[in-house]
C-alpha cells in the first residue's frame, strides 16, 4: 500500500550486491510510476528512469531542455514506488561541475540507487542522434570528480556515460572509460557501441561494471540478455521500450475507435481493471480503511 517500504539506503546496498556477483541486471524503463511496480511484479532487477522517456512525457525532444527539478520530481515519483533500485539518466549533470554536484545530491534525496553522467557539450542531445559533440577530457573527469564528491551515500552508484564513439571512434571510447573510471566512476555506459565485439572491448579495458543499452531504432543491435550477459555486461537498459510499446498501443486503438466507432475490438488487449486493481494494491487499502473504521477504543 502506498509507497514501498524498501529504503533508498537499502536499495543501493542490494544493487551493490547484486552487481558484484557479476551477474546481468536488467533494467526495463519505467514510463511512470505504475509501470515501475509491473516492472517489480514481472520480477526484473531494477528500474531505469529515461530523460529520452521525461522529456517525451512532457511532449519535448530530448535535446537538453528538461531542468534538474523536472528529472528529481520524476525520479522521486518513480522510485518511491518500487523496491527495485532505480537508475536514472541525469544527462550532462545540468550545467558546470558545481551543478553537477547539487544534481547528485538532489536525485540522491530522490531515492535513485545510481545515475548516470554523461560526456556530452550542453545542450546534450539523444545519444544515437548523429551530430552529436563531447567535451575534452578534463571538462568529462571534472563532472565526474564533482558528482563523487557530492554523494554522501557511498552506495549510490555514479555511473560516466561517454558519447564519444560516435565521434572518434572506439578507441578513443576505452580510453576516455578508463579516464572516468580513474577519476572515480563505478561503472561504464558506453553509448552507441556498433556491435558485440565494441562492448567485449569496453568489457576488456575497464574492471567497473559496464551498462548496454538495447534502445530500439538506435545505433546498437538488440542483443539478447544471453549475449550479454556471455561478454560480462553487467546492465541492461530498455529506456524507451515500455512507452514505444504503450504508444503503440495507443495509437492502434485510437485508430479502432476513429474507423470503427467503438473500442470493443481491442478491449481484450487492455489491460484489465482487475489486474490493474491488483498493481495498486486496491486490497491493501481496503483492509487499511476497515481497520481504521472498525477500530474501537475501550473507554
Ligand atoms: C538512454 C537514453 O539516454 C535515455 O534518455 O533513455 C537515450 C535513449 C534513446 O533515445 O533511445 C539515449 O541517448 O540513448
Ligand atoms: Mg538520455
């Protein structure tokens, strides 16, 4: 009922744990608060909070025009209400280092178990966009040694994304990874790899955890968890999956209704009322409410 009772603290040390067993985490993107909770009933790992999904959401390109407010709020909303940790994508860390710092500690207080950093020029814009701009290395160190040095949880884990093989290839990507590891980065996103061998090469330059992101319509195959899991990725990333997938959904039924008048030929896809009753935990509320109104007190 209501929020789940699993504190912030305690979700970082499990995701902690669970990453050192080396094992694949993965992490579907929840759309909203509620997807969170199917994303916990369907038993996966964790959640992935998208600034691709917050920017969409609020019907914007993802090209850096969402604040730190926005992002917190979001991430608060979506990790109060699972158990899993909550990873969110916290973009260029919203200006110079010093507000990279406050942005960590602002998602910290959210409730997030890590986030990511990423190397792009402000405005950023999405990672399999092409033309695309990253800064020099001391500028990517600087935001990552500023983000550190702003947690106060030392389980929260700071993850550097760097943007940079689109740009220059991928041996400047494992270069400008063990660069951000140095400065202190606990684990690698190394955006827009081309194929298995790029990761099983960012896998052999870096000894922190390594993310993949299985974006669709993006630079990077789908690969399997299999496949992944096989050249020691440790977490994987469907950001936009669930609302492509929900969109999709949207958009086939509102043509259904337009053309046909009704929604009755799609009601069997729906979610039921029932199921979604249940994610709500309507019964917990129930039993709450009786034994709040049943109560009775000896005079
Ligand atoms: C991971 C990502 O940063 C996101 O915001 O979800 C995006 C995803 C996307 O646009 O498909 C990205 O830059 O890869
Ligand atoms: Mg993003």
């Amino acid at each position: 009922m209501l929020y789940a009772t699993t504190t912030p603290a305690a979700k970082r040390a499990a995701f902690r744990e669970r990453l050192a067993t080396g094992e694949l985490l993965s992490l579907p993107g929840a759309f909203n608060p509620l997807s969170a909770r199917l994303i916990q009933d369907k038993g996966f790992d964790g959640v992935y909070i998208s600034g691709a999904v917050i920017s969409a959401d609020l019907g914007l390109p993802d090209i850096g025009l969402t604040t730190l407010t926005e992002v917190a709020t979001r991430a608060r909303q979506i990790a109060r209400m699972t158990d899993l940790p909550a990873i969110v994508d916290a973009d260029t860390g919203f200006g110079e280092p010093m507000n990279v710092a406050r942005t960590v500690q602002e998602l910290e207080d959210a409730g997030v178990a890590g986030l990511h950093i990423e190397d792009q020029i402000n405005p950023k814009r999405c990672g399999h966009l092409d033309g695309k701009a990253v800064v020099d290395e001391a500028t990517a160190i600087k935001r990552i040694r500023a983000a550190v040095s702003g947690r106060r949880d030392p389980n929260l884990l700071i993850m550097a994304r760097t943007d940079i093989r689109a740009i220059d290839g991928m041996t400047a990507a494992t270069d400008r990874a063990k660069a951000l590891v140095d400065a202190g980065a606990d684990a690698i996103f190394p955006e827009a790899m081309a194929d298995l061998a790029e990761f099983e090469a960012m896998r052999a330059a870096v000894d922190v955890p390594i993310l993949a992101n299985m974006t669709e319509f993006g630079k990077s195959e789908l690969f399997t968890t299999r496949q992944l899991a096989d050249i020691g990725v440790n977490i994987v990333i469907y950001p936009v999956s669930l609302l492509r997938i929900a969109m999709g959904a949207a958009e086939r039924g509102l043509d259904v209704l337009r053309s046909e008048g009704t929604l009755e030929p799609v009601v069997a896809e729906m979610q039921h009322r029932a199921r979604l009753y249940e994610l709500l935990d309507y019964e917990g509320y129930n039993a709450f409410d009786s034994s709040v109104f049943n109560f009775t007190v000896a005079r």
